[in-house]
C-alpha cells in the first residue's frame, strides 16, 4: 500500500461544523453552462464532487473534502449526483471529464489526483488560503 497520502477516509468530515457549504442553485431556467459559471464564481474555492462534504459518494470526493478540510479553507461544493445537467456541463464548462474539480477564483485547479499532488509540494495551502482571503 502507498503510504504517500495521507488521506484515506471513508465518510465526510468527522466535524458537524464542516467548511464546505452546498450550493443550492434552483434556478432551472437558466441554461446549465451558465448556472455552472455561477456556481465556480460564487465561492473563492469551489468543489464539483459525488455526493456532500458530510457524505462523499466516492473515495475521491472523500479524499478532496480531507484535503480541504485539513487545510481549513471555506469552499461550496455542488453534488453532481443530484443534476445530470450540471454534471455534463461542468465536464464541458471545464474540458475536465472527472470528478471532483476543485476551482480557485473561477479557474480550474483540477482532481484530486493534482489536488493531493499539490498538497504535498507545498502548493494547495497557499493557492486556496489566499482566496479566502
């Protein structure tokens, strides 16, 4: 087993007050591309994921919750289970065909793969700690 990341957890924060707040976008009327451009410019630090920060639907959403989690930034997320037009449009939005994507500033970071990457170099806490700032 690859002990290189630490973070492997089967379930949401163990913290009820967790950082990352749902977005809980209901206007249906507008066209998904841009409910989706809402979405990653209504927080500094947004996550696409499966499921929610208290009930990640995938080992990957979990793994990027801890990330964010254990850093201590406030970031929204969007469960992309919940809408299948959001989901394909945040593909499309992105030319990012997986999830979770992590956004900072409206911009791109990417998966938990570059997420978990960035977090050892040194690189995530600062990226997302200055947007929150």
């Amino acid at each position: 087993m690859d002990n290189s990341n630490p973070f492997h957890i089967s379930g949401g924060s163990p913290d009820s007050n967790f950082a990352g707040a749902p977005v809980r976008e209901a206007d249906r009327a507008t066209p998904a591309l841009e409910r989706v451009e809402k979405m990653v410019t209504s927080s500094e630090v947004f996550l696409f994921m499966k499921g929610v920060p208290e009930q990640p639907m995938c080992g990957f959403s979990s793994n990027s919750v801890a990330i964010l989690e254990t850093i201590g930034v406030p970031y929204s997320t969007f469960d992309v289970l919940s809408d299948e037009l959001i989901r394909e449009a945040a593909k499309q939005f992105a030319g990012w065909p997986t999830f979770p994507q992590l956004w900072v500033h409206g911009e791109l970071v990417g998966g938990n793969d570059i997420m978990t990457e960035m977090l050892q170099t040194g690189e995530l806490g600062p990226l997302v700690t200055g947007a929150s700032t």
